[in-house]
C-alpha cells in the first residue's frame, strides 16, 4: 500500500513537509514478517530453496533471491524511475561491457533517489545482515544503468575487495525472453570456473535480486535485443568481509610444437609468388620492424583461398564452443576433422619452409637458419604487448573463420613453436582481456576467410593493448586481411 497521504498538518494546517516533497520509499511488509526472516535465515544456513509470497530464495547454481514487488507503493516506483531516467547517462564500453551508466548516486539530493538510498542501505541492509548473520557495512555503493538495443554485460563474478553482497532493482517495462537483457547464472567446475549458463532471470518491474558475491557467482546481463525497450536498474554492493577466495586458477597451457617437415613446394603451391621474392620480402620486413605490425593482402594464391573458404563454409565442419565464458566464446574446429585443403592450409602455417618465410617477412629468429635483428630490443622488454585478450584471439560478432597461429622464441628456450585455432566467430561471440596468463613474445598471425565487405559496425576486431596500459595502441579488423 501507498504511504499514507496527509496534505495538511492538522494542527497548524500547513502543508506537510514531507508530504510537498514526496512519497517516502516503504519495503515490502513481507520482509518484516518474523516467520519469513526466521525462514529465509535458516534455508541460506542450509543452502536450500524457500518461497514465501513474494520472496523466492534458490541456492542453485548460487544462492540468490528475488523479491518480487520489492516496494511497497507503485507510484513510488514510477517517481523514481522518472527521476532516474533524468540523469545524466556514461556510455561504458570495453571489452566486458557496453551499457549507460549514471552519474555517482551516493550524494545525489534527489527525494526519490535519497529516499531509496536510504531504505535499501538502512532497514533493507539489516534485514539482509540479520538473514545471511553477515555484519554488512553501512558502505552505500549505488548506480543507475539503462541497457539498450545490443548493451550487454559479459561473464562475471562481481569480486572486488570488500563486496560482500550484489544488488539489483529493476524499473522495466514489461520484460519477454525475446527482449534478450536477461540476467544468466553460470555453474562452474571444480576450479571455480564458469561453464554454462543454468539459469535466466528475467527483469520485472519493481523486482530486486540480490546474491552472495563469492568465487562462484558467476553471472552476465545477456544482450538487449529489443529495439525499443530499456532495461533500468538500480545495482549496487553491501560490503563487508569477503568470502574465502581459492588462489587464481591458472589454464594449463596449449601444446605447441615445433614446425612441421614440409618443403619449399608448399610455399610455391600456396602463397602468392610475390611474397617469395626477396626483395618483396626485405620491404616487408622493413615495414614490420617500423610498426611491428604489417597486413599482406593477397597472401594466399586465388584459387587456393576459394577451395579453402568454400570448404569451410560446408556442413561438415564441426564447430566447438570454446569456454570458459569468463575468457572467451567462440567456435572452433577439431582439426582432425577438416576438409583436405584446410588440413592442407593448416600444414603450410606450421611447416618449415612457412617459418622461414615468416623469418624473412618479419626479420624475427623463427628459423635457426635466420638471424634476429630484434633480439636485443626484445631482450629489454622494450616491446612487450598483449592484444585485448593476451592470448592472440580476435573478437567478433559476425560469421567468419579464423586461423591463427602464434610462434615464439626467446633465448634458451628451445627452438620456435607455434599453436594455433581454426576459428568461428559468431554474433555474440567474444574473447576477454584476462591476468591468468604468462607474458611471453610471439608473433601473431591471422587469416580471416569470407569476411570481405567488412564493416566496422560488425565488430569482431582484435584489439591489442600494451602491458599495464589501459588504451590500446593496435586494432585489426578482419577485412583488412581477407
Ligand atoms: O543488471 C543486472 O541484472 C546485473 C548487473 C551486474 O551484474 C553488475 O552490474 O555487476
Ligand atoms: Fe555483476
């Protein structure tokens, strides 16, 4: 029920201070039910599920709680999202998010943004503490974000020092799964890893989620695919003492080899014959050493890249998803499973004779026959990178195939190895900048196939950034390859 209305003082026939500011923000009386505390108190200790009118606790594949009609009073609600929706809006885009933010809520004077400020970190957060018997600081960590057409928030678990608890109140419209923006809960494995999303909660008007931040609380806002509707939320943290953390968990790395037996015939087969011409190759090189990047249009022979884009374009390749989603999302291929050419195509990036080339292209040691003039600048670190994700992955929202091989030397580390994928990047796909990988020098390599006619809007650029440095300094974009 809406908060009583008394326009006038009785007493001195003014008007009611209060009441000329406005409605004051008033939570669920649910909430206040002793059975419901005592409930709620003993199913979290227990991790077991518990509903109660509008309260709806579920321990799987986290614990988390949605309370459906969170407030009290529904004009209540639409005052705030109206005073909400006149802020100012950020854009926040990198390569976990995209989305409008609000300006910092914690000093806003507004009365329907103090009054909810108030009521969540004051009588809300006790009752949360008395719930979870978790002493949650009066720390008030408050935004407003409104999620539009093709905003998303990737893979996360919301760790960060002092959160203790995650917050969500929606002021959407009324929300369908077809809308996309749904709020997807991830299982994990036995290192703490997302897997795959188990569960979808959908937005709802004057709903609040909120759940434990821990190693295991995994979750993503799913891209908004409604052209007209906006997702507005209030979120924010209760801090307090932080759950246990496992260290780090650190991918075991992918196998490389050193390069195949295969001999100059390859080369002459495949790539058109201008990049085998020395002198070609010592402009090339020249080039490389300047930008530490070049783009080769017209590597591959014509006829070749046509066999080999068509066969990948065929049925029988077998695209596997590559996880876990708090890193990358994408499709790649079991390489004992390829067409022919592509097999064929996969042995020339690996062979011996394509080391040398790329020797002779970049001027880099792949090849014990060549010499390295980099080595010492690259003995200093003086040229340390690491593209967006640190582990030589593009990323992309449209269809398009990808090989990528990386090769490295240092000295004393043996001979070069190179690794590589066969690449399906798909709407929705992506590649994440993360720590859990050692920095080393490589070389990267991409052939995109059937992405000409690129456009920016696209996406599905590589974005390569500098160690500790927030700005990237280098983005590819497939259509600069094809
Ligand atoms: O809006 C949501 O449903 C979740 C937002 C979220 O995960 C975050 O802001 O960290
Ligand atoms: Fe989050």
């Amino acid at each position: 029920m809406p908060a009583k209305k008394r326009e006038h003082d009785p007493t001195t026939g003014k008007k009611n201070k209060k009441e000329k500011r406005g409605e004051l923000a008033v939570i669920n009386s649910d909430l206040r039910d002793e059975a419901v505390q005592k409930g709620m108190r003993d199913a979290w200790q227990r991790k077991e599920s518990y509903t109660n009118g509008d309260i709806h606790l579920d321990c799987e594949p986290f614990p988390h709680c949605q309370i459906t009609r969170f407030l009290q009073s529904e004009s209540f609600v639409e005052s705030l999202q109206a005073e909400l929706l006149q802020l100012n809006f950020n854009s926040k885009s990198n390569d976990l998010y995209k989305f409008k933010q609000s300006d910092d809520l914690r000093e806003r004077k507004e009365h329907y943004i103090s009054q909810i400020r108030s009521v969540i970190f004051g009588e809300f957060r006790i009752w949360l503490s008395e719930v979870l018997q978790v002493d949650l600081e009066a720390t008030v960590d408050i935004s407003c974000a409104k999620y539009e057409h093709t905003d998303v928030l990737l893979c996360h678990d919301d760790e960060l020092e002092g959160r203790r608890v995650a917050f969500i109140l929606y002021l959407v419209p009324p929300w369908e799964v077809k809308d996309g923006g749904t709020l997807d809960l991830f299982s994990t494995d036995e290192h703490c890893q997302p897997v795959s999303v188990v569960k979808s909660l959908l937005p709802c008007w004057n709903s609040l989620v909120f759940f434990e931040v821990s190693p295991v609380s995994f979750h993503q806002v799913a891209e908004v695919l409604s052209e007209e509707k906006c997702r507005l939320s209030l979120s924010g943290w209760f801090h307090g003492p932080s759950l246990p953390r496992p260290s780090r968990y650190i991918e075991p790395p992918v196998p490389r080899h050193t390069h195949i037996p295969r001999d100059e015939s390859l080369l002459f087969e495949w790539v058109n014959e201008m990049f085998l011409d020395p002198r070609y190759q010592a402009r090339v090189q020249q080039e490389f050493e300047e930008s530490s990047e070049i783009c080769l249009p017209g590597f591959l022979q014509e006829e070749k890249l046509r066999q080999v884009r068509s066969a990948l374009q065929s049925s029988e390749i077998l695209w596997e998803r590559k996880g876990p989603p708090n890193k990358r999302c994408y499709g790649c291929a079991d390489m004992q499973n390829v067409p022919s050419c592509v097999q064929e195509c996969w042995e020339l990036l690996s062979s011996e004779s394509f080391f040398i080339l790329l020797s002779n292209l970049t001027g880099l040691r792949l090849h014990y026959l060549c010499g390295d003039e980099e080595e010492s600048e690259n003995e200093d670190g003086k040229n340390e990178t690491e593209n967006r994700d640190g582990e030589g992955n593009t990323q992309a929202s449209a269809s398009s195939t990808d090989a990528d091989t990386s090769t490295t030397e240092k000295k004393d580390k043996g001979p070069p190895t190179c690794v590589g994928e066969l690449r399906r990047w798909m709407h929705g796909d992506y590649t994440l900048l993360h720590d859990s990988v050692k920095r080393e020098y490589g070389l990267d390599l991409q052939l995109h196939m059937g992405c000409a006619g690129w456009k920016s809007e696209f996406g599905g650029f590589t974005s390569y950034i500098a160690h500790d440095e927030d700005e990237e300094f280098f983005s590819l974009a497939p259509d600069s390859v094809s």
